[in-house]
C-alpha cells in the first residue's frame, strides 16, 4: 500500500465538517469587516520567500519545500500565505482596482518541512486576513478584534492567552539589539547552540528560545519594550488603549518575548496561544513588505490560524452534540427493491423533495431492505421513504420517522 508522505493528513467525515464549519465561521466574521477573498498558487518563485520571510528564519533555513522545476527556475511551496498575498498585492495593482484600504481574506494550504508532532504538519492549512494601507494602530486594534471575534463564535474562547508585544521601527530595534547583543555575551557560553547562531544572525530569535536555560537568561535580558522611539511607544499604547475600552481590557498579556518567526514584522506583533501554550494563531504588522517586494510603500497588518490546532481543539472541547450539529444531515434516505419502475417512481420523489432543498439519498445499490434501513441510522438520516410494490401500485409513500420509528402513508402528490 502506497501511504501518504509524512506530516501529511486525509481529512473527511467528522473533522472536514468540523472544518468547513471553522473555514465559514471564520470568513462570515470577516465579511462583516468588509474582506474579500483571495486565492493566490500554491507556489511561487523561491525569491519571494527569500525576501519576504527573511534569509535567516528557520522557514527558510530549513522549511521549505524548494525544486528546480523543468525550466530550471527555483519554485517553492509556499509556507505562509502573507508573501504570496503581498506579490499579487503589488503584481495585479490591487490598490488601483480594489482601493484602499483593502482587506483580503484566505484559506489555504501550506508547506513547511518540520518535525511532526502533534498539531504540527508539513501540509497544513491558514485561515487569516491581511489588510493593506494603514499606518494606525487603530487598524492592528481592528486586525486583533477580528481574531478574538472569530475564536468566540467558534467557542473556543476560553482558556486562551492574547499576547501582544511591539519590536518597533528599525531605530527602535536597532538600539534594542546593540543592547541585547551586550547582555547576551556576558553569559554567551551558557546559550544553547542555536541561539549562539542567532546571536550572530538573527539575534531578536533568541528571545523565543524554548530551551530551560536560555529561558532563564532571557527572564532577565533588556526588554524591547524599554527602547522604542517615542513614536514607536505612542503606536503601541495607543493600540493598548484601544484593546483596554473592549471586552478584551484584560484578556491580553503584553509579552516582551513576542518577536514572531518571520522576518516582515514591525511594531505590533501578537500571538494567540492554546491552555498547552501551544500557538493557535499569529501576527502583526509589517508596513515594509511591500516596498521590499518591489511595490509602493504601502503599511499592512494581518493574521493567520492554523486550521487543524483550531479543529483539534474543538475536536477536544464540542461535546457530541455540538459535534453533531455540524454535520451535513440527510433528511430523506429512499428504501427500495431495486429495479426500473421503482428508480423511476423514487426519482420522482427525490426531485420534487431537492428542489424544495432537502438532503435526499436514493439507492444506488441493491442492498437488502434491513441494510438499507442500516445505513439510514448510520449516516443518521431523519426519515426513510419506502417504496415497494404496493407504493407504486397506488401512489403513495410510507414515510418512517427514524427516531421514533413512526411510520405514515402519504399521497406521492402531497410531497
Ligand atoms: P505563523 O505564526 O508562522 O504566521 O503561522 C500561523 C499559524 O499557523 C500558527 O499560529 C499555527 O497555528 C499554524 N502553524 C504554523 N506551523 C504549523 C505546522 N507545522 N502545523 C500546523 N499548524 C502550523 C504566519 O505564517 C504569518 N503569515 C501570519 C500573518 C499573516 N502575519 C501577518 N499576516
């Protein structure tokens, strides 16, 4: 048997119910702040992500899936939908046609080369929303609100942490990493391997370190926080104070340790975290992208979720019933001997009932009356038509209720 490649997934049944459920929750929220859809491919030129993400991300070091393809050009799959959307952004002259600002919203897969574990993949899906042309950090309050709203119609509010956090412009991050650099090579020696690497080339990264003792170093490093220009810091308390009128004053933490994966980022960066600290959600703002890219400076801040920690957790939280809920019913399940006459009668009856818009199934099979009425309860239909003999001699339908296994005949005109 040929399996399917490693951190890979086939979702059907329950969790693809479960997630169209989160993909239509997510996007109606979103409709209502006035984003639109976009689709962009599945991969693109291996420059975009050089430049978008950053040459010394662990994306790009180590993530991608990266091929020569028969051309000779370098492609990638995409391991984020951000620089994709950012390239069409500025490709396809969106601000000319669409105005700004603009708000394009997406769910899609992506590709990153991992170490599989639980709720972590090599294919997975990102739901999010990126909007394009405000430098305000009323739209980043906006951006945050639109994800908090989403997890609560999703009702998985609950036992979730909000954290926020500001890496400045480059002055403020400039100062804070000669500052950071200083601090760090007191105690260099006791740094895991890899943050002695960062320190060298992406120094910010040691921040989020997981290991134990980096961990207690950084408990006592310099806080960027402590070193924005003062435009920098007006940016971020305004938002605070955007955050501190809502429903939200006092679900977000300001974490200092926030500095994100990816290397676009400017000012406000968040991220929302499951009870297990595992991250459900990411972003923030990165008003540079778009002029690296080629484009004309344009400000931006989005977001992304990762569909599958989104549908494990409500995998975990729904009780059955919810669960049930959402999955695509079937009103009508047709029991019948098979055979001409009776397809015909039967399809009359499934038509008439689909175009006033009920889930009917017909047999297809030539399955026996008792596993047919089996199948009825397992795909948990509401009611069984049958048709038989005596059905079409005189016209009518025996129309049996599956829960309380009440049975009536009705004229087939009635239907
Ligand atoms: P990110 O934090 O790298 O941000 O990814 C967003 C979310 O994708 C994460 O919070 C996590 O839930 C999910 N995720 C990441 N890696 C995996 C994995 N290997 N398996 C399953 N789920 C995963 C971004 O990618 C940014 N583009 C977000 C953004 C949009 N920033 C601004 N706009």
């Amino acid at each position: 048997m040929i399996q399917k490649p490693r951190g890979t997934k086939d979702i059907y049944s329950e969790e693809m119910d479960i997630y169209n459920y989160i993909a239509k929750v997510t996007f109606n929220v979103m409709k209502k702040y006035g984003f639109n859809e976009i689709s962009t491919p599945i991969f693109e030129k291996s420059e975009l992500f050089l430049k978008g993400v950053g040459e010394d991300t662990d994306i790009v070091n180590k993530e991608m899936y990266t091929f020569d393809d028969k051309g000779g050009r370098s492609i990638t799959l995409r391991p984020e939908g951000t620089a994709g959307v950012a390239r069409a952004y500025i490709e396809e002259a969106l601000e000319m046609k669409m105005g700004l600002p603009l708000k394009l919203m997406y769910n899609m897969q992506v590709f990153r080369y991992e170490k599989v574990q639980k709720g972590r993949q090599r294919q997975f899906t990102q739901i999010g929303g990126e909007l394009f042309g405000s430098p305000n950090p009323y739209a980043d309050f906006e951006i945050i609100k639109i994800c908090m709203e989403i997890l609560k119609e999703l009702k998985i509010d609950k036992n979730i942490v909000l954290k926020i956090n500001s890496l400045g412009n480059k002055e403020s991050r400039e100062n804070y990493k000669k500052v950071l650099a200083e601090y760090s090579d007191k105690n260099i020696e006791k740094y895991c391997v890899t943050c002695q690497r960062r320190r060298e080339t992406n120094i910010l990264r040691m921040l989020d370190c997981k290991e134990k003792e980096c961990k207690k170093l950084n408990n006592d490093a310099p806080k960027i926080i402590d070193y924005l220009t003062e435009e920098d810091k007006n940016h971020f308390e305004e938002l605070k104070k955007y955050l501190d009128t809502t429903k939200l004053k006092g679900e977000y933490e300001v974490d200092p340790y926030i500095v994100r994966g990816l290397d676009y980022y400017n000012r406000t960066v968040f991220e929302i975290l499951d009870a297990d600290k595992k991250a459900i959600l990411g972003g923030g703002r990165y008003d540079g992208l778009i002029e690296k890219l080629g484009g004309k400076s344009t400000e931006a801040v989005g977001f992304a979720f990762g569909g599958e920690r989104v549908k494990d957790i409500i995998l975990e939280k729904y009780t059955e019933k919810q669960k049930q809920e959402l999955k695509q019913k079937v009103d009508y399940v047709i029991v019948k001997e098979y055979g001409v006459e009776n397809n015909i009668y039967a399809n009359t009856v499934a038509e008439r009932l689909r175009e006033k818009g009920f889930v009917v199934i017909d047999e297809l099979m030539d399955k026996s009356f008792k596993a047919q009425m089996k199948n009825a309860n397992k795909i948990g239909a509401k009611k069984a038509i049958i048709i038989g003999k005596e059905e079409v001699q005189n016209g009518v339908l025996t129309i049996k209720d599956m829960e309380s296994g009440e049975q009536i005949q009705i004229d087939k005109e009635e239907i």
